[in-house]
C-alpha cells in the first residue's frame, strides 16, 4: 500500500529557509525526519519499514544524509 502525503506533511518535513547561498541539507535535519518516521506502518515497494531505519542509528542516519545531500546537489532522483 502506496502513502499519500498531503500539503501538511510536505511542510512538516520540508527544511527551514535560509539564507541565500545556504543549501546545504543539514544532518540534523535528516536525524529529526528520521526520529519523527511513525512506526507500525507497511513498507512501500523497497520493503524498508520505519523501524528498520530507526534502528540503523546514526551510521545510517549518516548515509541517508549523504544521499540527500547529492540528490540536492545534482538536483535529480536516483534510478532505484
């Protein structure tokens, strides 16, 4: 089963503003979406639940944050 995210939710998890030449997504931000994940909810496609995230602690907290951040950069989604 597929979520559908409404206008709230996208603001919700959306970074603050910055300054002008601040683009950088900030660790902290990506720890805080991750520490605000609600559990007991199915998977999408990949078959990672929230919780399976959540337990990865900071090391994976780490990588997502290096994903996101090269997503932001190159500004287009990875294939898988």
């Amino acid at each position: 089963m597929c979520t559908v995210l409404t206008v709230a939710d996208l603001i919700s998890i959306a970074p603050p503003l910055r300054e002008e030449g601040e683009m950088d997504i900030l660790f902290e931000e990506v720890q805080a979406v991750i520490d605000r994940l609600e559990g007991n909810k199915s998977p999408g496609t990949d078959g990672i639940t929230a919780e399976m995230i959540q337990a990865g602690g900071e090391p994976l907290a780490r990588v997502l944050h290096g994903i996101c951040q090269k997503i932001w950069e190159e500004e287009r989604m990875p294939e898988e």
